[in-house]
C-alpha cells in the first residue's frame, strides 16, 4: 500500500501523482515505522545517503 509520495522537489510539492498529492519529506517525520521507496535511477544513492542521515525508516532500493 503506498502511503504518501514524497519529493524534495519544491516544484512538485502539492502536484498531484494519480490520485496522489506530492509531499514534502517533512512529513516522513512523522511516519517513523513506514518503509521509503527510493525510485530515481540517477539519484538512488544521494537520496539513500541524505534519508539515512535524518530519518530511521527502512529504506528500499530499487536499483542495486
């Protein structure tokens, strides 16, 4: 189940995804237990690194 699609993109922050409106990452502080999706083939890494460093969510990769 998909939860909530978060961008740190602030031109994306409140465009719709499907049936879902774009979030900022601040709002993963408050879902502490709820697995990440990273899916950007580019920028996988760099997300992972800056997540790990701010949030304790398990994280999922989709490009290893």
């Amino acid at each position: 189940n998909i939860v909530a699609i978060v961008d740190s993109n602030i031109n994306l922050s409140g465009k719709r995804f499907g049936q879902w409106d774009v979030r900022s990452p601040d709002l993963l502080s408050t879902m502490p237990d709820v697995p990440i999706v990273i899916s950007s083939f580019r920028s996988q890494s760099e997300i992972r690194n800056m997540l790990s460093a701010k949030v304790t969510n398990p994280l999922i990769l989709l490009y290893e």
